[in-house]
C-alpha cells in the first residue's frame, strides 16, 4: 500500500503512479447473494433469465444464475475502499470512464474482490481528477470478471 497523499499534490499522485507498475493488494471481499441479484432486477427492469430464473439459468450456457454486469460494477465504492490512500479532500464524485470491459460471469453466491492501479492524476478547475484501473475477479479464478479504467474527481 502507497503513502497517503494529499488530493491536490499532482507530482505525488503522478510519482506514484509512474512507480506502480502493477496492481495493489486485493481488497476485502464481498459475496454476490441471488438476494442481490434479485433486488438489482427489480431496481433496473433488467429480469432476463440468465440472471433470476434459477431453473433455466442452469440449464444455460453459465450452469446457474450470474449478476449483472453494472451489479458487480456497482460494487466498486465498496471493493476497492481504502485502496487508494488520498487524503484532504471534502468530496469525492465519479467523473466517468474511460474503458469497461465484462468479461467473465460472476455466479450467483460466488465471491468477489477487486484491486487497484492508480493510473495518473490532472488538476481540474474543480479538483483532482484521478484516472485508475480496477480489476474485479471471481475469488479462485485468474482472468478478470471486469476491468474498468475509472475517472474520479477529488474536490477540496
């Protein structure tokens, strides 16, 4: 884990991420209940079957249910909190993104972590917009469930 470093320190941020070359350490995991998959149906309108229908989900190409894609996206604040040590700032607002890939199921029960690489950082009129890449994989498995290239915003 780096140093903490102040939002508005620009040279920090970039020596930082010049010097990590890889990603950091796994963070803490969380499960991906059929409860949350349900609930996030019922929040998006998005009810296919490869994601409620247990029944026929087994029969189908995954062998059982999977999240959705912006389910396991959803997850990020929480996968990845701490992982980047910035300090000083009031708040903080996603900017956007600049890659998102899924590209392997997350099955239903199954747990996920998720793990950071600080990218670099431009100073805004509004703050610090921070660029990172994060990758989320099924626990067990080797090839990523999502990779995501995610902008934040840092405001004093």
């Amino acid at each position: 884990m780096m140093t903490e470093i102040q939002y508005d320190d620009i040279n920090a941020l970039n020596q930082a991420a010049a010097v990590s070359d890889d990603f950091g350490d796994f963070g803490p995991p969380i499960e991906v209940t059929q409860d949350m998959i349900n609930t996030f149906a019922g929040v998006t309108g998005d009810r296919q079957w490869i994601h409620v229908d247990l029944e026929l989900a087994t029969a189908g190409p995954f062998g059982g249910t999977i999240a959705h894609g912006f389910l396991t996206l959803s997850l990020l604040p929480r996968l990845v909190l701490g992982q980047l040590p910035i300090t000083g700032f009031r708040n903080v607002v996603n900017y956007g993104a600049d890659t998102l890939r899924f590209i392997a199921p997350v099955p239903a029960g199954s747990k996920v972590h998720a793990k950071l690489r600080l990218l670099k950082a431009v100073q805004k009129k509004t703050g610090t917009l921070v660029e990172t890449s994060v990758a989320v994989h099924v626990i067990g498995t080797e090839k990523p469930a999502l990779l995501y290239r995610m902008l934040t915003l840092y405001m004093g």
